[in-house]
C-alpha cells in the first residue's frame, strides 16, 4: 500500500450508501488545545484553527464533537433512540459505520454556551459563526449538509457540522455551491490527466482530476509545484496538481 493513502484523504466520502474503509486510520491530534478531548485529523485540526483565529472566533466557536470510533458512533445511536426516538435519531444520527465523524475530517462546532447540546449543536447564522461559515471554503471546510441538499446528502441540515475535504477542494465547492456527493460526481467528467478540471486560487493554478484508485503510481500526473491524492471511497483516486503563476 502506499505510505499516502493512510488517513489521509481529505476527499473520502462516507454516508450510509459509502461505509467508512477499515483501513482508514487517520493521524489525530486536539482540535483545540482548550479542548484536548476533542480529536481531529492532524491537518484538519491546523486549518480549523487557522479559520477560527482568522474570524476572531477563539474562545467563542468551540469544537464539540470530532473524531470517534466506531464503538462511539454506535454509543450515540443508541443513547439517542432510546431518549428521542427512531425518527429523530434517522434524522440527526448517523448509522455506526457510516458516520463522517469516524474519519476524523467531521466537527461539530458550537457558539460558546453554559450548555451544549451534543447532538444538535448551537451554530446561528450570525455574528462569528456566520463569519466562520463563510471563510470557512479557503481553510478547506464546507457545511456539510446545507439546507435544500437533504436529498443528496440523505442527512437533516446541519448548520454545526463541517468537513475538511482540504484545499482547493473547499473553495471550490463553496463557490460552485455543490455538496460532496456532487462535487465527486463533477470530478467524474475529468478522467483525464492531461485535461483536468482547473481552478485558480490566489497565485496557484490547481487541476483536478479524477483516475481508478488502483492507477499505477507512475501514470498518476505530476504538477510542477506539488500533487495531492485522495481516495473518494467510490473507486476514484483524486488527483490534485497545482503550480505557481507570477
Ligand atoms: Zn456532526
């Protein structure tokens, strides 16, 4: 296996129909150093930082819920039909195995509270967290499941769940206004790396494109100033090149 494809692919779906791969192990670390017991991908964690301070959000959004296992998810499944019941819990809950929160790149942000529900967070479309919301794209997080994509995602809307997918890939979609089903499904119509989706972003020209995830190491396109890779756990490798334009 490559040493790359180890919790690190900012691009993986997972949903009910797209169960989290075992061989997933994503690298975690605090997503707050406030709040240690919240856990995130490494990378992940850096730009949520990053995108907090830049709003002026410190001390005010805090993170809820990242990282859990499997054992977690089912915990909360479980707890959450028996005090609210089956049709709350489908709504809000994600199936064990099949939860967002297990790849380590989900987080449940809530405005700073004397009480915070767990399940379904505080997260307003005003002030620092509307902020937040809408820088969040150049940090490489998206709302995950907007209000109106209930048919796409198969989830509520969640105005407190966001999902790093990394960068440009959040900038992108936030733009386009797509989901991440729809954005793979985009990526779909590039199978070619010589004609990638292209999009630029500040100084650097990205392209995108979308090949098996069994391509062999040496077809895979090479970008002059760097590549990125991510399995999307439909079969695809995404593949992101990008170079500096003066
Ligand atoms: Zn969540």
């Amino acid at each position: 296996m490559r040493a790359w494809v180890r919790g690190r692919d900012p691009l993986l779906l997972v949903s009910a129909a797209h169960p989290m791969p075992e061989d997933v192990r994503p690298e975690l670390t605090a997503a707050d150093e406030n709040w240690p017991q919240v856990l995130l991908e490494r990378q992940a964690a850096r730009l949520l930082v990053a995108c907090v301070q830049a709003v002026g959000g410190r001390g005010q959004i805090v993170p809820v819920s990242g990282w859990r296992s499997r054992e977690e998810q089912q915990q909360i499944w479980d707890d959450t039909m028996e005090k609210e019941g089956e049709a709350f819990t489908r709504q809000y809950v994600a199936l064990p195995g099949c939860s967002e929160h297990q790849t380590g790149l989900a987080i449940d942000l809530s405005l700073a509270a004397p009480h915070i529900d767990f399940i379904r967070p505080d997260f307003p479309d005003t002030g620092v967290c509307r902020a937040f919301q809408e820088q969040a794209g150049k940090y490489g997080f998206i709302l995950r499941y907007p209000a109106g994509k209930e048919h796409i995602t198969g989830i509520a809307y969640e105005p407190w769940h966001f999902r790093y997918v990394g960068v440009p890939h959040g900038a992108i979609m936030t733009q386009l206004g797509l989901t991440l089903e729809e954005y793979l499904e985009l990526m779909d119509g590039y199978p070619d790396g010589d004609r990638p989706f292209r999009f630029r972003m500040g100084e650097y020209q990205f392209g995108i494109c979308r090949l098996p995830d069994d391509c062999p190491e040496e077809d895979l396109p090479r970008g002059e100033g760097g590549c990125q890779l991510s399995r999307d756990n439909r079969g695809g490798l995404i593949v992101t090149t990008w170079c500096r334009e003066g």
